[in-house]
C-alpha cells in the first residue's frame, strides 16, 4: 500500500511556509537572500545559501 501527500496549497503558501521556516529558526535570516526553507544547508538540507556580508555603518 503506497500513500501520496499532495500538497494542492497556492504556491504563495508554500513559499511562505519557508520563509517562515528560516525566519523561526536560523540565525542569519537577516542576511541571506536564499530563504529556501528547508532545503538549506543550515537547517539540514543540502543547498547552499548565499549570505550577504552587510555590515552596520559602512556605506561603499
């Protein structure tokens, strides 16, 4: 017996459901311009997120 979850949610949905995941429990939210949720590295996925180095106070 095989069993298939669809998920039939918006596809805002979705995608807010990992922005919420990266916002709730990753540190470098602030600075990473990833936001894919579960499937980051950080979070124990295996995609790599790209990290802004922003720094308070400096202006180029």
């Amino acid at each position: 017996m095989e069993i298939i979850i669809a998920d039939d949610r918006p596809a805002w949905m979705k995608k807010e459901d990992e922005v919420m995941a990266c916002m709730s429990r990753c540190s470098s939210f602030k600075k990473c311009s990833s936001r894919i949720g579960m499937e980051c590295k950080r979070l124990g996925g295996s995609e790599i997120p790209k990290i802004n180095n922003v720094r308070k106070g400096r202006v180029k």
